[in-house]
C-alpha cells in the first residue's frame, strides 16, 4: 500500500538493459510541498539542473525516475532529452511540464535512450497504483543487490503522519549531500521552508555520514513530497514542537535507508561504524571519523579480518586535525587496542580479530581533547568491489 493521494508505477522500458524494470513514477494527486537536496559536485547531470532550478517554486507532483543511463555529461542533446521525458509525462499526466522532476541514475556520458521512454509512457502513467512503490525501488537500482525501503507512522497532534523512503546506491558513494538516489513521501502538512529545513538537517545526520568508496556522483539527490493528507496541524515557523516531531522521524526513515546503503555497498562484507569522541568540536570528530572510514588502507583491513590499528592511527594523523597521538584510545567493539598511544597487547589484538569475522563492526576512538563526537558509517573493501567497477559498463 501507499500514503492517501500518492500512487507509484514502474515498467520494463528497455532503456540500457531488457527485461529489467528500469523506469519508475511518483505521483501526488495534487501539487506536493516538495524539498530537495543535490549533489555538490560540480560535474551535474542535466536532471539534477532541471530539479534546482524547477524546486524554486517548492511545489512538484510527479518524480519521473530512471536507471541504466545517468544523462550526465552529455552536453545540450541531454538536456534537451531530459526535457523531452518531462514533456512526454506531463502531457500523459495533464499537469503543468514544471510540476515533474526528473532524476537518472546509471552509465555516465551516454545519451538518453529517448525511444524507450516514448513508448513507455503511456503504460507507466495507465499503471499507477497503490502497490507499485517497491516496484520502483526496484527501477532504481544498478549495482544494488537489493531494493531500499522504509515506512514509519508518527503522531503529530492528534493526527497520524505517514512516511514512505526508497533509496538506491551501492557504490560512488561518498557524503558532499547525499551521494546517491532517495525520495520520500508523506502526508504530512508542513510549509516549504520548515520542509527544505527538516531535510537539509536530517540529511547532513545520515547521507552526509555514510560512505562506500570516497566518490561524490553526478547524479546524487533527496527528494521528500509532501501531499497534507493527514490533515495535521500546520508545520510552519509558528510550531517548532511539532516541527522538532516531524524533523526526527525524517531523520529516521533517512538514517535506515543510509544505513541499508551502507550494508549493500558493492561487494561489502562489513558494515563499519566509525565514531570518533573527544574532539575539540563536532566539526572535527566528523572530519576525522570521515578520512578513516574513507581510508582504502583501514578498509582493506576489514575485509581481511585484521586488527591492523596502525592504518586507524595513520589515517587519524593525515586527516587535518590537530591531536596529541599520546592521549589517543583506539578500540574494535569493547576491545581496546590503544591506550594513550600505546599498544595494550597481543592478547587485545587476538580478541578484535574474533570481533572482525562479524558483519557489524564498531571502531571507537578517543581523543580526550574536547566534548565533539561523531559517526560515520561505511564499509570494507574487497575483491568484488574492484571486479563490480572494473567492468561495470559491460
């Protein structure tokens, strides 16, 4: 099932691969107060500037979403492309072109197959319904070994409010926004601004803290539509209680979906958390914990169940925070390794090691220089991941 006023499809239409769903829809009954946020590289693809550019308005009612062909770095022929799907929808949906957004995920450099989506169309727009939405989550995916969904229901006031998030990403993830594809539907009442707020928040808590392999795409964004069918009372800068309600239960759909990227990572046998504590400022735990979560050295260790904390300390001493290496404690799980500095031992080591072999690993580190403390997510490094890059657009 899906939220009241929403409805979802998705069809095989042949655009990279056959026989695969490739093209998936989102569909709000009527204009949706909509958010989003986009990647911060400077290399974008052509939907990724149609989408900033269209989201100025805050308003959109239809997400028109591919995978097999990113439709970035294909020059004006792509932009045109993508303005020709929007076109092809709106028209089939019979709502204003500047209501759709757009979003591509997939091979980068290769035009848009635009013959696939033309014939299409009108069988993705007669197929939407109320039990399509993981079918969608399934359009999405490229390297994915599984479709990334959640649902959560909060009580705002008297009223329940609903949310529903799909995300895709398995490999050139790494935080600068989001780094890969998720979107988000609710039924939630809230203005634009208190909506744009509560997802640039929760996003910098859980996109912004996970990473697979340290690349930034082209493609990357969150976007969260909500439709007011719950009829709550108003979210707007008159309700910061009720904002505060809606802006954490966001914060938790995208941390589940952050986390389920985290442990399909291409190739990825561990799920890694890395906190660091003691820091001087937040800032600074997280710079920290993000260069030891991006380190292939430390990485690499994971996979081969190695209780290496040299490549952790090493990793700690290029990431551009001032510490004092003697006060340092580095530990695997409850396993200190490093105390002050110093190694605790052979006996220490041995235990981490048993800790390795498990899927969810936890490295703590402390600085003892402050009160910043931060998480990063991320996860190992192995044979697959190389074979996965090395022929993926084969």
């Amino acid at each position: 099932m899906t939220i009241k006023g929403f409805t979802t499809s998705a069809v095989a239409a042949g655009i990279r691969y056959s026989d695969r769903l490739d093209l998936g829809l989102i569909y709000s009954d009527v204009p949706a107060v909509t958010a989003g946020v986009f990647t911060r590289n400077q290399v974008k693809a052509a939907p990724v500037i149609i989408d900033q550019e269209r989201l100025k308005q805050g308003r959109s009612q239809a997400i028109l979403v591919n995978s097999g062909s990113a439709n970035a770095c294909t020059g004006n022929q792509g932009m045109e492309a993508a303005l020709t799907t929007s076109t092809l929808l709106s028209s089939c949906l019979n709502i204003e072109d500047e209501m759709v957004l757009l979003s591509s995920t997939g091979v980068i450099g290769e035009q848009l197959n635009l013959a696939a989506f033309s014939t299409s169309m009108d069988t993705l727009v007669s197929g939407l319904g109320e039990n399509n939405f993981d079918d969608v989550a399934r359009a999405i995916m490229t390297t994915d070994t599984v479709p990334k969904v959640v649902k959560k229901t909060i009580k705002i006031g008297k009223q329940d409010v609903q949310f529903m998030g799909m995300a895709k990403g398995a490999g050139m993830i790494m935080p600068n926004m989001a780094t890969m594809l998720s979107f988000v539907i609710t039924d939630a009442q809230i203005s634009f601004p208190e909506l744009q707020n509560s997802l640039i928040n929760a996003t910098n808590r859980t996109f912004n803290r996970i990473t697979i392999d340290g690349d930034t795409s082209t493609n990357d964004m969150v976007l969260v539509m909500a439709n007011g069918t719950a009829s709550n009372v108003w979210i707007d800068e008159d309700n910061p209680l009720d904002k505060q309600i809606f802006q954490d239960c966001l914060e938790d759909v995208l941390k589940d979906l952050a986390l389920q990227i985290v442990n399909d990572g291409e190739g990825a046998t561990k799920c890694i958390t890395i906190r660091v504590c003691g820091a001087r400022s937040e800032e600074e735990a997280e710079q920290m914990a993000r260069v030891v979560a991006n380190s292939p050295l430390v990485k690499t260790a994971f996979f081969g169940e190695d209780a290496n904390w040299g490549r952790i300390f090493a990793a700690m001493g290029r990431s551009g925070v001032r510490f004092d290496p003697m006060q340092v404690d580095i530990a695997i799980g409850d396993i200190v390794l490093v105390r002050n500095g110093l190694a605790v031992g052979q006996q220490a080591e041995v235990a981490a090691t048993a800790l390795l072999k498990e899927k969810k690993i936890a490295v703590r580190i402390d600085l003892k220089d402050g009160v910043g403390c931060e998480e990063m997510y991320t996860c190992d490094f192995s044979l697959d991941y190389v074979k996965i890059n090395a022929d993926y657009r084969s």
